[in-house]
C-alpha cells in the first residue's frame, strides 16, 4: 500500500478544480491517500493523467507523503518531484532498461525528459539549479538535475567529465526506494543531503551483505 499500512486509497479521474471548468485540467496530483487525474485530453484522447508513467509519478507522492515526507519546494521539493518521476517512468521498463526516456510518454505526451533535461528548459546538474519564486521554487525543473543522475545510474553513459556503468532499473529503483523509506530524513533534506544518505545506504547493504554471506545484497549497490 502507499503508506505500508494496508490504508485505503481513492483515485478520482476527470477532475476540474478550475474556477472556469469549461479550460481543461491536463494534469494529475495526489497525496495522502489520493490522485487526482485531470478532465484534460491528450491530441489522441486519452486523459492526461490516464499514463502508466503519470499514475506511478502521483502514486509515487502518495509514498513519499507517508515516507521521507520531503517538503514541495525548492530542493527538497525537487527531490520529492524527481522521486515521483523515477518510479513513474520504472513501471514502463522494458526488461531492466527504461523504455521511453520521457514522461507520459505511454500516452503521445513528452513532459519532462530524464535522458536531457535541458530539451525542456530543466537544469541537468546542480551547478545549473533554477533560482525562481516560480512553481514552489522549481520543483518541476530542478527535479531534471536528480533525474539525469538516475538516468545515467541506470542506463550508463558519460556525463560532465564522469564515466558512470549502467545498474539497469531493478537494482537503481530497489536501493532509492529502500533509501526513501527506511532512512531518517528530514523534511528539508537537500539535494547534496539526499545523495550522500543514498551512499550511506548503499554502504550499509553492502555491509551487511558481507557479514552474512549474501553477495547478492552485497552487489545491489
């Protein structure tokens, strides 16, 4: 469940929260036990929110919600976002590689780009973070500086001077979700604080792996 505690969820579809309903809501969002999934279509009719990739990104905040609890703004806001979109794009994978490198793009719709976060105006490192008042301190786009990482962690390739193997989505995915939720974060967590607690983690599973013998804990990090 998305809390770990076998609650309830509800998930309501064709949502307009506008003042002026007759401007379609071609989104989705949730938290807490909810998603929400906008009344807007997409240029081949589907419901926006009716991607794989989009329900697993709301479902995924619902996690987060219960979990780490990351605030929505500035960079643990980001975090939260890049989380969300982390898990959203994993149930699409083809085998242990991602499918599409894009959001939503299971339904014709190329939101956020995790293989290029810049062909979408998005920062790719953090040396490149979006300063902004703009969408909770640009949650939406400093997100791409947490998503290229994980791309790269993933698929593998070369980054800004660093060579990086690729891990294939299982084992990537197995050790930010086992971060997320077993560690102690704080609200705040930032981006610099959120990589180093994954490291710490991955440490801690190799360790004990090594201690009782299962190398196959000892090589998920």
């Amino acid at each position: 469940s998305w809390d770990g505690r076998g609650s309830s969820f509800v998930a309501n579809v064709g949502v307009n929260k506008r003042e002026d309903t007759t401007i379609p809501q071609r989104n989705a969002w949730g938290a807490n036990g909810v998603i929400q999934i906008g009344d807007g279509l997409t240029p081949s009719g589907f419901y926006y929110g009716a991607s794989a990739e989009v329900i697993g990104h709301e479902f995924m905040h619902n996690v987060i919600s219960s979990t780490s609890d990351f605030a929505y703004h500035d960079e643990p806001g980001a975090l939260n976002e890049a989380l969300a979109d982390i898990f959203g794009v994993a149930l699409t994978a083809n085998g242990d590689r991602l499918s599409s490198p894009w959001i939503a793009d299971d339904v014709g719709v190329r939101l956020r780009k995790l293989q290029d976060p810049t062909l979408g105006g998005d920062p790719d490192r953090y040396s490149s973070y979006l300063v902004t008042e703009g969408d909770n301190g640009g949650v939406h786009s400093n997100s791409g500086i947490f998503n290229k990482a994980h791309y790269l962690v993933v698929q593998g390739g070369t980054f800004n001077g660093a060579s990086v193997e690729a891990q294939g989505v299982e084992a990537t995915t197995s050790v930010l979700r086992g971060a997320n939720e077993l560690l102690a974060w704080d609200t705040e967590t930032s981006m610099e604080e959120f990589a180093a607690g994954v490291v710490a983690y991955c440490d801690m599973i190799a360790a004990i792996g090594e201690a009782i013998g299962d190398e196959g804990l000892d090589e998920t990090c």
